[in-house]
C-alpha cells in the first residue's frame, strides 16, 4: 500500500487548517502524484493497483480511475469530483460507491449529484 503526501508534509492540527489545506488543494497535481505511485507500485511487480478514498480522497479516486492508465479498480466513500476535473461518465474501470442515504450535505458528497 502506498499513500501518497498530497500535502507535502503539512499537518492541519485543527479544522481551520484542514479547511485551508483542502480548499488550496492543486488537485491535478495531486492526480499526478496518484500517478506517480502507481508508477512505483508497477516499479515493483504489481500490476493489480486499486485505489480507495474517503471524501476528497473520494473524489480523487474516481478522477484518478479516470485519468490515470493503469489503475485496475476504485472504491469511493463520498466525493465526487468536478466533471471539468474528471468526468465520472468517463469511468472504464470497475468501481464501488458508499454514499449516505440519510447525510443531508449537498453538492460534493451528494449523491444525487453523482446519479448521471
């Protein structure tokens, strides 16, 4: 398993900073560096890459099933991408979804956003 610093050694120690830390998120770089993992994890005789996210984390994994060759599957626990980012109508690989039936959050972790 790899995970990769998407934030390059920045820890939020509070909710302020968490917020500052996402929204300032360079979110093709961080495809990119998603990219680049694979890359090392192929580097090293895998050939089965799956990757998982939770919120944003989310919304780069199904951008990064999109956008990046290689990747075989997707599990997403909310988060959904912007379609100018990634379009989720692109998807090619297998993927499993988790939303909230009863989480009232609109937009992001939406699913109704999501139900093309």
């Amino acid at each position: 398993a790899v995970c990769p610093d998407l934030y390059k050694g920045k820890v939020a120690e509070n909710v302020n900073e968490a917020h500052h830390l996402f929204s300032s998120l360079d979110w093709p770089k961080a495809i990119e560096d998603i990219g680049i993992a694979v890359e090392y994890l192929k580097s090293k005789g895998n050939d089965s890459i799956g990757v998982v996210g939770f919120c944003m984390g989310g919304a780069l994994t199904i951008a990064s099933c999109i956008k990046i060759p290689g990747i075989r599957a997707g599990v997403c626990f909310y988060g959904i991408p912007s379609t100018e980012l990634a379009n989720p109508a692109n998807l090619t690989v297998p993927m499993q979804f988790h939303f909230a039936d009863k989480d009232k959050s609109e937009g992001f972790a939406d699913i109704k956003v999501f139900a093309l």
